[in-house]
C-alpha cells in the first residue's frame, strides 16, 4: 500500500479528501462567470475598494450572504464580495442561470408568521376583520380569521379557518384565492322584540390580490362570498369587500 511523505496510507488522505469534498458541496455552491468580469470587493457594499476582477469562465464559490452581497471564493484563492446584480449572470453546474432573489423579497416569500386587519363592506354594513396566517410553503397559508360586523338592527361574528393559495408569491402585486369553513352569529339588538341569537355553520371563498408594501408590510385587499346554513333546506348568501394592512415575520 502507498504511503504519502509522512508515512501516513494514501488511502487515508483520500478519504478524509472525500469526507471534505462532500461537506464542502453542502455549504457552497459553485459557480460559473459568463459577464466578461466580476468585481471583488473587500466589503459588502459599493463603499469597499475593488481588489480583484474574475474572468468570463472562471470558477467561483458561495461562501456566504449578506443582504444583496455574496461573499465568495475564486478558483485562484480570492476571497471578496460581489453584488446580486452581478451574481445573476452566473450558471451552476448543471449550465443553467441561477437566480439571486432580492433578500427582501426572498424574505416576504419564505414568512412564517402574518397578522392583520382590515375594514369593508358586508352586504351593506361595516365589517371589521383581524387575521393570524401560518405558512405552509411559499403557496399557501392557513389563516384564522375573525370578523364583527355592525348593523341597525343586529349585530353578527364571523369566525373562519381558511386555506390560501397564492399562485405566483413571487409577484410584487399578486393575486390570491381562499376557501374556508366557520361560523356566523348573529345576535339581534333589543329593539326587536321576540328576536333571539342565532349560531350557524358557514362557508366562504374569495379571490383576492396583495401588495408588498415595504421591507415588513404588506396591502390585502378582497372579494368574499359566504354562505350560511341555516337549517337542511335553508342557506342564505352574503357578499363582503375587504381592504386592509398585513404584516409578516
């Protein structure tokens, strides 16, 4: 068997080669440069100096992110930072694009946690509304939300779990579709005489579009139709326009 100059077995060096090999490829990505150049800086941002540029061609390794700057390692040892813009003109390995999300962006996709509120119309009453979603990937979100809607002469609570399709969460100004069941009180005020509480089960669907607003806030705005079941033979339909702010974590 082999030795290497310290007298330790070739094979021993060719693992550990290999073990390294295989972590590396889990904490960096590779990529290729197709812009005649990229710059490297010392620092993430347009403030540090330029010290080096890296060839069309020339191989180069994600280290790290920092808001829209990538700190990398070239083919030939040197490690700087280089802006997204630059960065979008790259191929992996496989010879395809690879696309850099503005940080922002990337973050109002991958939220977990949202909250808020809006204010509308039910049928010709006003309707007050607070929502708390969880993400469930970048497409959908299960949402509670709970709706007090004041009228002359009663009245009535909505309470509805929904599930929220977002088709393209990429989008800037995107548009989105929910289905929900809950329930609907509805309590009479006392200038009715003989009139009584009621509690139903209901069900709502909407189509809605949102706009992400700044760094944290978003604008939400939609068009519902509910449907109450009163009794077996009996349903009643009610349509509510809602417009409100959100935010996410």
């Amino acid at each position: 068997m082999g030795r290497n100059a310290q007298g330790f077995p070739n094979f021993f060096f060719f693992q550990i080669s290999l073990i390294g090999g295989v972590h590396a490829a889990k904490l960096y990505q590779r990529v290729e440069v197709t812009d005649p150049f990229i710059e490297l800086r010392t620092g993430p941002g347009r403030s540090y100096p330029i010290f080096y540029v890296a060839e069309r061609g020339e191989k180069v390794e994600i280290l790290k992110r920092k808001t829209d700057w990538f700190k990398v390692l070239t083919e030939r040892g040197k490690t700087g930072w280089v802006g997204r813009a630059q960065m979008e003109n790259t191929l992996v390995d496989a010879g395809i694009k690879k696309s850099f999300r503005d940080l922002l962006v990337e973050q109002y996709i991958r939220r977990r946690v949202e909250v808020g509120f809006g204010v509308g119309r039910f049928e010709d009453e006003t309707v007050t509304r607070v929502r708390a979603g969880i993400s469930l990937g970048e497409h959908f979100m299960a949402e509670l939300s709970i709706g007090q809607v004041s009228g002359s002469f009663s009245s009535s609570r909505l309470i509805d779990v929904n599930l929220i399709a977002y088709p393209a969460p990429e989008w800037r100004v995107s548009p989105y579709f929910t289905l929900g069941v809950g329930k609907f009180k509805n309590d009479p005020k006392g200038t009715l005489v003989g009139a009584s509480s009621t509690e139903d089960t209901s069900a709502n669907a909407a189509i809605g579009v949102r706009y992400h607003a700044t760094r944290k806030l978003m604008l939400r705005g939609d068009l519902r139709t509910y449907v109450v079941f009163i009794d077996d033979d009996r349903s009643d339909d009610f349509q509510e326009f809602t417009f409100g702010l959100g935010f996410f974590f």
